[in-house]
C-alpha cells in the first residue's frame, strides 16, 4: 500500500466515524418518545435541548471551523436552533449535518492538517474537528439514550 492509499484510507476511515456517529445520533433520536422530546428531566436538560445544542454546535462550532480551515465560506442565514417537535429536531439536525458534510464533499488527506484559526473557538486542526464532532456525535447519542429513559 502506497503512502497515498494509506492516507486516503485514514481519510475514509475518519469520515466513515463520523457518518457512523451521525447514524447513532439519528437512530437515538427517533427511537425515543415523542413525549418524552420536551420534558425537562434534571437541570432543565430535555432530549429537546441536547439536540438543539448539536445543530447549533454543527451549525457554529464544527461548520465555522471546517469552513476556515478550508477557506470556504460558511452556510448563510444560520439561525439559532428552536425546535418544536421531536421529527423537527431530526430533520434539523440532518440539514444542518447535510451542511456540514458539504464542506467537506472535496476532501484530501492533506486537508486534515490544515489548521482553523477562529479569535473565539481557537486552533484546531481540520482532523481534531471532525474527530471532535464524532466523538460529540457519539455521547449526545448515549445522552439522548439516557433522557428517554429517564
């Protein structure tokens, strides 16, 4: 294997994660009650919240970063999530995963070194981003897991 297939598999591998954790987030999500979306179960923390905080954190945290570290122009007209409904909040999260995963339609494996420089979030690599987004991805899955359950 060439040092280019190589990277291009880690590549691959890095967004199959990604993919796979945007999966689980989405499977959580519709498997829970749609009564349970907006009840508050401790410290005002609703299903309802933590999925507004991922579409507000794809929407300004992980897309802002992708897009400078690419030098793409960020998505216009992004507006703060407020979610009425547990389908709405689904469908909220994928267009603004559909947002994201546009910026990143392109990618090469040379891409992933390229730094995010943002005055108010820091310097991150583009790989610590997607990484980052995973991993978020991942544990707002278990929380939503958590909450319908609760």
């Amino acid at each position: 294997m060439t040092e280019d297939q190589a990277q291009k598999t880690e590549t691959d591998d890095l967004l199959q994660r990604l993919d796979g954790a945007r999966l689980a987030l989405v499977e959580a999500l519709e498997s829970t009650d749609h009564d349970s979306f907006a009840r508050a179960v401790s410290d005002d923390e609703s299903i309802k919240t933590v999925n507004e905080r991922t579409v507000n954190d794809v929407n300004f945290y992980f897309g802002r970063l992708a897009a400078r570290a690419l030098n793409l122009p960020q998505p216009p007209d992004l507006v703060p999530a407020d979610l009425g409904s547990l389908r709405e909040g689904v469908m909220a999260f994928q267009v603004a995963h559909r947002s994201f995963s546009t910026l990143l339609h392109d990618l090469q494996s040379s891409d992933l070194e390229k730094k995010a420089e943002d005055p108010e979030l820091g310097s991150y690599t583009l790989r610590q981003v997607l990484e980052l987004a995973t991993a978020q991805f991942n544990q707002r899955a278990q929380e939503v897991r958590r909450l319908a359950i609760a």
